[in-house]
C-alpha cells in the first residue's frame, strides 16, 4: 500500500473523479476539497505529504492558495491548470509552487511527476544528507539546513528553485541538457517542462543575479541547456 497522502484540490467534478480514480488504482491515500478555503483546512488539518491544486477555484484564486500554504508548510504542490500562459506560470512558481502541469494533461504524465516527487521527498526525509557548504563568489549554500545566501543575506527560494541551484552547483563548470535537468528534477522529459524550466530558471535569476538579463552565475546554452559559472 503507498502510504503517501494526496490533497486533490479541484472544482470540476469529472476531473477531480479522473485524478481520485488514477490515484485510488495505484493505491494513493487522498483527500478532496472543490475550493479554496476548504483546501486551506485540509492543507493544516491532514498534513498531506503533495498537494495537486487547481488554480481556477470558485472563492479564492489557487496562486492565493500557495501563498497562503507557504506560509506555514513547505509541503510540494503541483498545480494542474488550464492556464497556459508564462504569466500564470511565473505567478503560481513565484508563489511558492513546485510543478505546473497544464490541462489536458495524462495520467502517465501526472504518476511519474508523482513518483518523482516521492523520491525527493524520500532523500529529504533519509539519512544521507550532504555535509558541504557550496561557497561560489557571494553564493553560498548550505546543503545541510537546506538554505542559499547571497552577500551572507538568505534567499527565499522556492523548494524548486533550490532545488535546480544545487543541481547545477554541484555541477559547476558542465553544461546541463534540457534533457538531463528535467529527468533529474521531474523524472521526465516531456515538452512542457522544457518551458516550465525557463520560467523557473528566469524567476531563480531575478534572485540571484545583480542583472538577470545579463547574468553571472547561470548561463544560457541557447538550444542546449544550462551551466554554473565558476566565479573567481
């Protein structure tokens, strides 16, 4: 039995039984809510390991959801919306979200973000935590607090943003594929992460970067990918 729990959050009644079906067939525990004040109480009262949030919601805008969730949890939430602008996206990351799947979407594609987003859940929650502090000019992160500071101030990152900041730390100097960052972070290659990796990198920039139209540490490989500039 998977033991993880889910909070479905949606008001269209035939898309929120697809999902509940979907998870129910491979064994997920779950809990519903068709608004947002009531995904709000489910958030704090069943403690749900991922939330998959609907942002067209009939009381509250769903990017409200995540900022309110955010401010207590750091629980990952994948937002499942018809929304397709880079707009919307950058609105829902910035607020906090993990993932953006746009409708319609499949079923395979909605179990393996899942299943990648169990196993990150399951090295944050093991033993084997990395002992170093990553120091690259005025970027340091400390692997151990799950923390990244610039000129010794913390950023506020999202869990996806630092997520992509220590992979490409870790791999300072390379030049990381498309291909390779998206399977290392959603598991999958599929052509809408590649559009949901330029909205994540571009809000990780205004963060990082003095200039983020001219940036210093992350540096754009046009059709190719990304890399982490060493700063001396």
């Amino acid at each position: 039995m998977n033991k993880c729990q889910i909070l479905v959050v949606e008001d269209d009644a035939p898309v929120r039984n697809l999902i509940t079906t979907t998870l129910k067939a491979h064994e997920y525990r779950f809990v519903t809510a068709a608004d947002g004040s009531t995904a709000v109480m489910e958030a704090a009262s069943h403690n749900p390991d991922i939330i998959l949030l609907d942002l067209g919601l009939p009381d509250i805008d769903g990017v409200e959801v995540i900022r309110r969730i955010r401010s207590w949890s750091n629980v990952p939430i994948i937002v499942i919306s018809a929304r397709s602008e880079d707009s919307d996206k950058i609105d829902a990351l910035d607020a906090g979200a993990d993932d953006y799947l746009t409708k319609p979407f499949s079923v395979e594609e909605l179990l393996a973000r899942l299943r990648v987003t169990q196993r990150r859940l399951a090295l944050m929650n093991g033993s084997g935590s990395q002992e170093a502090v990553y120091i690259n000019s005025r970027l340091r992160i400390d692997y151990v607090s799950g923390c990244a500071y610039l000129n010794d101030e913390e950023m506020h990152l999202t869990p996806m943003e630092y997520r992509l900041l220590c992979l490409l730390a870790q791999n300072t100097g390379k030049v990381l594929t498309h291909k390779f960052i998206t399977q290392s972070v959603w598991g999958s290659s599929w052509d809408n992460d590649v559009g949901s990796l330029r909205v994540f990198m571009a809000t990780l920039r205004k963060k990082l970067e003095r200039s983020p139209g001219a940036p210093q540490y992350i540096q754009t490989h046009i059709g190719i990918g990304y890399r982490m500039v060493k700063i001396e």
